[in-house]
C-alpha cells in the first residue's frame, strides 16, 4: 500500500515538474525576446508630457463650476435634449467608494481613485447631468438622469432637433480653455 502511495505521488510530482519546465521555458523564452527589446528599443524617457499636462488641466476644470451646455443623443445618434448646465456630467454609477471587493487569495489588483476622490464607472453609459432650469426668474441647477449618450460643450451651442445638429455660437468664449505649458 505505502510503495503504491508513494507511486502515485511520484508520478504527480514528475507530471507537475514537466508542466513546471514547459512553463518556465516559456518565460525564459519571453525575458529574453523582452531583454533584446530593452537593448535596441530601450522605452524613451521624457521632462515633459503634454497628454498628462492637459489631463491635469481637465481634472482642475472638472473641479470649478464651470458653465457647459450638455447635448444627449440616442444610440441612433439623434438629439433627445439638452440643457444649459454646470460643469460636466458625472457617470450614473461613480462611487464614493472602492466597489471592488479585495480577493487576497488570488492577489487581485485593488483599484484606486481617481485624483477628484472618485471611482469612475466602467460599466455604464448613463449620466447625471447638472442642467440649468429657470424657476421664478431664478437659475437652479436640477439633475437630470440620462441615460443616452451625453457630449458636454464648454461654450454655448445652438441646438437644431430638426437638422440633428450642434453648432457654437458665434463669437462665445469657451468657459474652460487648454494651456500650452511648452
């Protein structure tokens, strides 16, 4: 009974140890096609990145109540509304809070917040709109839940339902502007 055992757990061990090999052939094999790369085509290093420079810009945009006119369409692509608003419109299921669940046995990665404190939606396409509504003479800021696809102009724009299209207004200043910091 104990050779049988022993046996059995010797063929599980050789089993596992071949498996074992082939896989680690295979990362030898990729560290040194990845070595060749880093030797010939090394990754550039740079003192400046535009892409992250208006990123910045657009996080501290995103952070002032700035005033937008906001267009939501159909998957079709046709108009369904728009709005005078404020700012621009958060996705429907942002969170406060990490909704992913720490799973410490298989070492998933934790996502982290965005640099405004939020977790931003991955999963849909629905909106809160900050729109603008006269009441008795007096703006007030109303949310509207969308659940089409939603564009946000930093200007003011004229809406034509009946052409389907947007176009500025001529003249208007946008209420956010890029920078060019080189």
């Amino acid at each position: 009974m104990n050779n049988r055992m022993l046996s059995i757990l010797a063929i599980g061990v050789l089993l596992i140890s071949c498996n074992d090999s082939s896989e680690s052939r295979d990362r030898r094999a990729v560290a040194q096609q990845q070595s060749i790369y880093q030797k010939s085509q090394p990754i550039p290093k740079f003192n400046y990145s535009l892409e992250r420079d208006v990123a910045i810009q657009l996080y501290k945009a995103r952070n002032e109540k700035v005033a937008t006119h906001t267009v939501w369409r159909s998957d079709m692509g046709q108009i369904e509304g728009d709005c005078p608003s404020i700012g621009y419109p958060i996705p429907y299921d942002t969170s406060l809070t990490n909704p992913l669940q720490v799973d410490y046995h298989r070492g998933s990665v934790i996502e982290m917040a965005e640099p405004n404190g939020l977790f931003s939606s991955k999963n849909s396409i629905s909106t809160w709109v900050r729109c603008i509504t006269v009441v008795d003479d007096e703006d007030v800021e109303a949310p509207v839940y969308v659940e089409s696809k939603v564009t946000a102009y930093p200007y003011p724009v004229t809406v034509d339902y009946e052409t389907n299209r947007v176009v500025p207004v001529s003249g208007s200043r946008p209420s956010v502007s890029i920078t060019s910091n080189k």
